[in-house]
C-alpha cells in the first residue's frame, strides 16, 4: 500500500514537473497582447502595400513577431521591394523589418 501511494506521488510530480517544462518552452514566444499587437501591425503593413500603386499588384505575404516585420514573395524591381519595406517600416509600432522579397 505504501510502495502504491509512493508510485502515485511520484507519477503526480513528474507530470506537474512535465507541465512547468512545457510552459517553459513556449515562454520566448509571444503573450496574447504581443499577439493582438503583431495582428493589427501586420493589418497596417498590408494596407500600407494595397494602397501603393506600384505594390498592390504583387502578392507580398507580411507576417509580425514581436513587433518584427517579415516580407517575403515576388516582385518586378529592387525598387519596389525597397518601397514596401520603407511602408512596412513607417507603420507605428515595427520595431524592424526583415525584408526577404524577391525580385523576378
């Protein structure tokens, strides 16, 4: 009966010890208000590049982390993958822009 009630204890710690580990991995990722933040940052940037006359013709995907800004897809000139990065990076609240766009 004890060696049982001794199993159980132990079982019980090691899943609370698993749990905390769990949480710990994840803890460098974003918090929910990083999340609503990246979302409405991300909102912005892509109507930044709709609005551009030059831009709004490409398909240029823009994800947020963290207040950081990834570009990436295709485009017909340098120049105009440095103008989306110059809208992405005026948007309030980017902290920076990774700009990975291609030119074709």
């Amino acid at each position: 009966m004890k060696q049982e009630h001794r199993f159980r204890n132990l079982a019980a710690t090691l899943l609370l010890a698993l749990s905390l580990g769990a949480c710990d991995a994840i803890s460098g990722r974003e918090t929910p208000g990083e999340y609503v933040d990246d979302t409405a940052i991300t909102a912005k940037v892509i109507a930044q590049i709709v609005q551009d006359p030059s831009l709004k013709k490409f398909q240029v995907s823009v994800e947020t982390l963290q207040s950081v800004v990834q570009l990436s897809g295709f485009v017909d000139s340098y120049d105009n993958a440095s103008r989306a990065g110059a809208l992405a990076s005026k948007v309030q609240g980017v902290r920076s822009v990774r700009n990975d766009l291609v030119v074709r």
